[in-house]
C-alpha cells in the first residue's frame, strides 16, 4: 500500500443502496454538481450471450458452479471517457456498459494505480445500485483490481482525480464478466438449511468464517466457498482455505472476490438478505490435488467492519462423532449442512470428472472424510467450504460428491502432505513449528462496533425506558449519556450499565449516546432524536388504516403493535374470530364456519400504555372470503350468463381433486404445470336435451365437471367414487380462458364444476352455461317469460309465437349473442293458453311449447 495514502473524514451520507469493497464513505462528484448539463456518455456494449444455450450446457454437462462468461476488452477510462472540469477542484471522467442480458456485471481493471485524493464510482442509471468510493486505499502491488459482481444489466464507470495529483491515475478495464446466472439469489425453499435456523445456532460464531467467492478462470467466472482460517500465531493473517479444483494457479487466486456476511436475514428467507461486504484480490500459498486443498493470503485484511473470524482447527485425524458444513450453495446465501453420524474415511479410490466427463484424478483411499448430512445438502457452489468437527474446529474442506455421500479432503493430510512448502499447510499454519494438534479460532483483535436499540421512541414523561445494548465483538466497558441533560438512570442502574433503564424529564427530543470499549479500543454511536418525550404513538406494524386481507390468511395471524409497555386489544366482530394474545400481539384465527357466510368487515383497535400516557389506534379490514371456495358452499348455475365470480383469496381443500395434467386445448385434461391453488365451486342440473356448454371470460382460468352422489365421494380422496366428465384448460393456443362444449350429461343429474386459476391466476370470471337448446322459464306463467339460448356469434334473429292452430301473434327482432343470453320477452296481451315459440338462430330452429296463464 502507498504509505502516502492517508485519507480525510468525508462527513457526507449516502441515500442509495451500498455494498462494497473496501471504500471510502461519500457520492460520485456528477451527483454534487449544481448546475448539470446534458453529456452524452460514451459507452460499450457487450457481446451478446445466448444465456438459453449456457444454462442448456451447465444442465447437460453438470456444471453447477460457472455463472458468467468474460468480454475482453482495453478501455481507457481517462483517454475513452468522458472528461468534465469542476472548477477549483479536478476532473471527472464518466463511461457507460450496457449488457443486453446480464444479471451483473463483474469489473476487471488491468490497471489499477490511484493517486491520493482521487475515488472511483461505478452507479447504474437510475442510482439505486452505487458502489465506491474506490481509492488509493485500494492500490495493490499487481496493480489491478478485480470488483465485486455489480448489479444490473448496466453501469456507468466514473473516475475523479484532483487538481495537481502526485501523479496520473491509471485506470483500465481487462474484462467485463457478465452473468448469466443471478448470484445474488438467497435461499432456495427445497435444498437449502439457512445457517439462521435453529439448527444454526451454535455456529453464529464460525459462520463469520465462511465466504462465497468468485473467480475468473480462461475467462470464465466460477463461484466456490472457504473459509478465513487461523493460525499458531494467533496474529490474524489474512489465510483463506478452499478446494484446489476451484483454484490452483495465482494468476486465478488474483481475480478472486471475497463475499463476507452473504447470508439471509432469517430461517427460511428467501426475500431479504443481510448487507454483505467484499475484499478482492488473494496470492496463492499452496496448494495439493491429494487431499484437494488451496490455501489463499487475502491482499487485504478485513475491516472491523466485517466482524470477521479465524476458524480454528484439528490436524489429529480423530475420527469425528459429528460434523458440521458451513457453505454457500449454488452461491446462494450461507446455509448449514449437519451430519449428526460418526464420519468414516473414504474406503475406495474416488476419481473425479470435469464438466465434460473427462478424466480428471483420483483420491486415494483414507485421503477423504464421507458425509452423509442429517439435516441439510451440499451441492455445486459447496466446493472449497469447510468441515468443522463437534470442537467447531476444520477438520477438512469439501471436495464434491453426489447425495448422500459427500468427500472433505483431510486437513491432517493436507497439514503435511508433502516436503514441498508450496503443497502442505503446516509451514503456514504452524510456522513456529509447535506441532499442537489442534488451535481454536480467534475473533478479529477490534475494537467493538457499538449499537443499540430501545423498543420505543416516543414515550412518557418520567417512565422508565429500557435501553439495549447490541454492540459487537464483546465490548466490557460501557458509557450512556443524553441531551439535553434533563434525565435520570433508575432502577438500580447508572451510565455504565450495560442495559441501563433512563426516565426523561422534560418534553422534547433527546440524543442518545453509548461509547462500548473493550482492550482493543472504543467505538461510539449517538442518535439523534432517539427519544421524544411527551406523548405516546402506538401502531399496528405492517397495516394501514383499512387494509383489505384474505381470510384464509387469519390461521393464528400475527399482529403486532409498537409505541408501548402494555397493550389491550379488541376485536369486531368478536364473534366471527378465536384470539389469543402475547404482550405487543394478537393473533387472530377465523372461525370455522365464518366462512360460508362470505366476505365482511371488521375492526381492530388497541390502546397502549407507558405510565400514565395512552395512545391507540385502529385498523379496518376488508376479509375477502369466496362463499364458493368450499364445495360444500358451491353456487348453483343458471342457463345462460352468470356472475360475475372471484377466484380472488380462493384457497384449496384437503383432499381437493383435480384432472390429469397432460394436455392444454383438450376437454379432459389441464396444461402440464401446478396443482390446484385457489379454485371455487359451482352446480348445475343437466339439461333435458343432455347437452351442456360452458363458456368462461375474465382470467387465465381452467375448469372441470365432476359427476358423484355426494361431494364427500368428490373429496374422499378415492377416485373410483366420482367422474371427471370433462376439463378444459385452453380453449386454444391463444386464448388461455376455459371453454367446454357439447358435453354430454344426464338430465335432471347434479353435477359439480371446479373452477381454477391457472399457476395462481385470480381474479372476475363471468360463466356462460347452455344447454345447446333454447331453454324457456318460468313456463308456465302470466306473460313473461325468459329465454335461455346457446349462440356462436351474435346476430340479429326472428323470434314468433304462434297459436295451436299456427297464427301468428307475434313477431320480434332479436340481437342475439353470448352477453345478451338469457333476454326476456313480455307478452301482456296473449289471453291465457298453449302456444308455440320459434326462434331462429344461425343454422338451428327451436320451436318450444310456452303455456299463459292469466
């Protein structure tokens, strides 16, 4: 590093998204500037990549960890850039890549040498993806800089330099990866064991190890796993183990980018992830195909910031009675894999393939430790991550493998696999030569990183506030204070307790301050406007003020109310819910029978205390429950139009059947593709002539007739009691709405209709039922009659009734189609008696006996 490199405290905040490297705190100098003018940015646009064509290659040949495909470039950022001046200050240069397909892109400058004073920032085009400021913090002895995989399809690449700098920038860009994988994936429902789920527990320390890692390889970019790891020093030098087959040249450890903390927030998270950070850059140590080790020195040391670990480890070759995987598969976020087995050695040679089925090596037998994992799997993106044994010390890394047995190098063979500095571990690991058979790992020696928390914000005068303290890497010291000075620790506690419980005096804000020391330093926060003393304000978490919600949603639902010390809750209609409530929540449970009686409104309210101040508040919902969700409540059809119906919060019964799923325009199956999700119920009688039509309109939906003699026998769960008589899915390649026609029923025969949305679709749906006939009611009666009718197009027709002895006594022009069926005709002056209707439609006459009775 240049010693010269000493940089300043940029007091500037960012209020776009940030995860990086090692960088300076600030904004790109074209975001500050007052008076911006148009500049067209001069730009490449990368190669096309056939991404169908890769993945097809990745299936086919079992890659499982290859993501992007590399562009060479030799750009110029100072010479093919665009230069701007700010007065008084320096020069920017701006230059834009576009991909036409990535997910992201990944920055290789070939030359990287920054003089003090100058930053880098690469920002895509709407700001929400900034990362930098890139410095001469950053310059390294091989003067280049491989940068973490940069969101998005695009990114605009701009460099500033100051005025009189001790020397020009180089700034050149080698290669662009881009993507064709989206490596910022979290957790995969199926597979994957998040390392914050319960059986993660006991690991939060050695997780802190672990790291996803890219790498270019012939200008391929792979992902694998490792993990930092300690050594008898205990000096916290930056050693990162991995498996050989990921890396084992230096020209690829040099391009290699380290992924702290890439983990998801919670068990079971697939939407959210913790803020990760990165360092780029590693040299080669040594490394071994026998027991498939690779040994990295990272080019920096991770930042207190990272809150980084030194895994220890066991070079006994004790046979383990347990072991523990920690890794990132298919580089998705960290997850845990548990194999609660006494582990055995690999009894057999194993020989290893490359992506195309070629030979590659063999392991020796005893070479090896087999995992077969209890709770969790590894798979492609695993390599290189690391074997604890029930001491949570390395006992190996991972090699590979196919369910249910996975292979882990042996760390005792890999400690002194051979003569050769270059291929075993122990000169790095042990260079002292103590021979101690195990080392336990080591926190980085950092200061702590204060924080803290309180679970309210605006409170009651001189009540107690509890405060929290959160701070990392085990502070032992701890100071609070406040402003204004109008407050008071109570409870047994003072400004050096480490959970202290402080009453607040006067109304108003307050800022709140906790310094947390430990033997490696301090570490301070202050927030301003922590605290506002005065008034209670009590929330429900996540609901607005009328908040329209599913009714099946309402199985034990969980709402929480924040702004208070004790909460009291009420619902209405009480009726309707089973409630159970815990402090700051209630969980609401709809009734059982609440459902046949439809969608409704009801209202909750709290009110919260904190002393002797109260506050509340209140949410109206709107419960949307489909009557006909249930066979059981299924509506019944009438000839012609009917509706309009939701499928919308429509859920699936226990036991509910469906079609075979082979074939999408047939009448008796669905397209290939997902179970019933949110289906809803109809009945209907066969017609006399025992032809039916359905005809539906609104959504992607897809329907069944089912014929039984009870809907038990229909949800019984066994298929010999009931019929599916007909199902449609498609009634063309085109038009993805249901339509049944000319099928054949029993007149006067109950049937049931199932009505679903496709892969989730919801919404209204109008059923056009016909009886491919012309259906007449109510027959008889006084003069008014309604006509049902089955019609392919519309169009204009006659319609006569004539007497018994054939006179006509009327005649009436009718526009006919599938909306305006059924139609009604009114006929006030026909004495009481037999007469005939004739109604032409298209090719078909229907001639119906009507009967007045007056």
């Amino acid at each position: 590093m240049n010693l010269k490199c000493f940089l300043p405290v940029i007091l500037i905040f960012s209020f776009f998204k940030v995860n990086s490297q090692i960088s300076v705190p600030g904004i790109p100098e074209s975001f500050q500037l007052k008076n911006k003018e148009a500049v067209v940015l001069p730009f490449k646009t990368l190669e096309f990549l056939d991404t169908a064509k890769l993945r097809a290659e990745d299936f086919n040949n079992g890659i499982t960890n290859r993501y992007a495909i590399a562009n060479e470039l030799s750009i110029d950022i100072k010479s093919e850039g665009v230069k701007t001046t700010i007065a008084g200050k320096g020069c920017i240069w701006q230059f834009r890549l576009q991909s036409p397909v990535s997910y992201s892109l990944g920055i290789h400058f070939s030359k990287f040498k920054l003089p003090l004073g100058s930053s880098l920032f690469i920002y895509n085009d709407d700001h929400s993806e900034v990362i930098g400021a890139f410095t001469c913090l950053n310059n390294n002895s091989l003067n280049q800089l491989p940068i973490e995989e940069f969101q998005g399809n695009n990114a605009t690449i701009e460099y500033f330099e100051p005025l009189n700098p001790e020397f020009s920038g180089e700034l050149f860009i080698g290669y662009i990866l881009q993507s064709y994988r989206n490596i910022f994936t979290i957790l995969s429902s199926t597979t994957d064991y998040g390392i914050n789920c319960p059986d993660g527990a006991n690991w939060q320390v050695q997780k802190r190890a672990v790291c996803r890692i890219t790498f270019v390889d012939n200008l391929i970019g792979y992902f694998c796993s490792g993990s930092l790891i300690n050594n008898t020093k205990n000096d916290e030098k930056p050693y990162f183990l991995t498996a050989n087959h990921c890396v084992s040249s230096n020209v690829v450890a040099n391009t290699m980018v380290f992924y702290f903390n890439f983990e998801a927030k919670s068990c079971g998270d697939t939407t959210s992830i913790k803020p990760w950070q990165t360092l780029s850059g590693a040299t080669l140590v040594s490394t071994n195909s026998t027991s498939d080790f690779c040994l990295t020195l990272l080019f920096q040391d991770p930042p207190s910031t990272y809150n980084a670990y030194f895994a220890g480890w066991d070079r006994s070759g004790n046979i383990p009675d347990s072991a523990v995987c920690i890794h990132q598969p298919g580089g998705r976020s960290k997850c845990i894999a548990l194999d609660y087995t006494r582990l055995t050695s690999n009894s057999q040679s194993i020989n290893w393939q490359d992506e195309s089925g070629n030979f590659v090596s063999t392991s020796a037998i005893n070479t090896h430790w087999q995992a077969d994992f209890t709770v969790g799997t590894i798979e492609g993106g695993s390599s290189g991550s690391p074997l604890f044994n029930m001491n949570k010390r390395i006992i190996g890394q991972c090699h590979g493998g196919n369910s249910p047995y996975f292979y882990f190098g042996k760390f005792n063979l890999s400690m002194n696999s051979s003569s050769n500095s270059l291929q075993q571990l122990a000169i790095w690991l042990d260079p002292d030569k103590t021979g101690v058979p195990v080392i336990d790992g080591i926190d980085s020696k950092n200061a702590p990183i204060a924080e803290f928390n309180t679970p309210l914000i605006k409170v009651c005068l001189a009540t107690p506030v509890q405060f929290y303290d959160k701070s990392q890497l085990k502070p032992n010291i701890w100071r609070w204070s406040a402003y204004p000075s109008t407050y008071e620790f109570v409870n047994g506690t003072d400004s050096t307790s480490q959970n202290p419980q402080i009453i607040f005096l006067k109304e108003g804000p307050y800022s709140v301050t906790l310094t947390a020391t430990n033997s490696n330093g301090s570490d301070s926060i202050t927030r301003s406007n922590c605290i506002i003393a005065g008034n209670l304000d009590v929330k429900f978490q996540n609901f607005s003020d009328d908040t329209s919600v599913c009714g099946y949603l309402f199985q034990q639902l969980p709402i929480i109310a924040t702004g208070a010390s004790k909460y009291a809750f009420s619902i209405y209609p009480s009726q309707k819910f089973d409630s159970l409530t815990n402090f700051d929540t209630i969980k609401l449970t709809l009734k059982s029978d609440i459902k046949k009686e439809g969608s409704f409104k009801a209202l909750l309210k709290v009110i919260g205390e904190q002393g002797n101040c109260t506050a509340s508040d209140s949410v109206n919902f709107n419960i949307i429950l489909p009557i006909n969700d249930d066979i059981a409540n299924s509506f019944a059809l009438k000839l012609g139009e009917n509706g309009p119906y939701s499928n919308i919060c429509a859920t699936v019964e226990v036991s509910e059947p469906s079609p075979v799923t082979t074939e999408c325009t047939s009448n008796d199956s669905w397209c290939p593709g997902p179970a019933p999700n949110n289906t809803i119920w109809f009945t209907f009688i066969g017609p006399p002539n025992g032809l039916i039509t359905i005809d539906t309109r609104g959504f992607n939906d897809r329907i069944a007739i089912y014929e039984a003699a009870s809907v038990y026998d229909i949800f019984s769960g066994n298929s010999s009691l009931y019929t599916i008589v007909a199902a449609n899915d498609n009634r063309s390649e085109t038009d993805l709405t249901a339509y049944l026609e000319k099928v054949n029923v029993t007149p006067g025969k109950t049937y049931w209709l199932q009505l679903d949305g496709y892969n989730g679709a919801s919404g209204n749906c109008i059923l056009d039922l016909y009886s491919n006939n012309i259906e007449i009611y109510p027959n008889p009666n006084k003069g008014t009659f309604n006509f049902a009718i089955y019609v392919e197009g519309a169009s204009e027709e006659n319609v006569e009734i004539f007497t018994q002895l054939g006179q006509l006594v009327l005649s009436k022009k009718v526009m006919f189609s599938i909306q305006s069926s059924p139609f009604t005709i009114d006929i006030p002056t026909l004495v009481s008696g037999l007469y005939l209707i004739k109604v032409n439609t298209g090719n078909n006459t229907y001639i119906k006996k009507i009967l007045v009775v007056r």
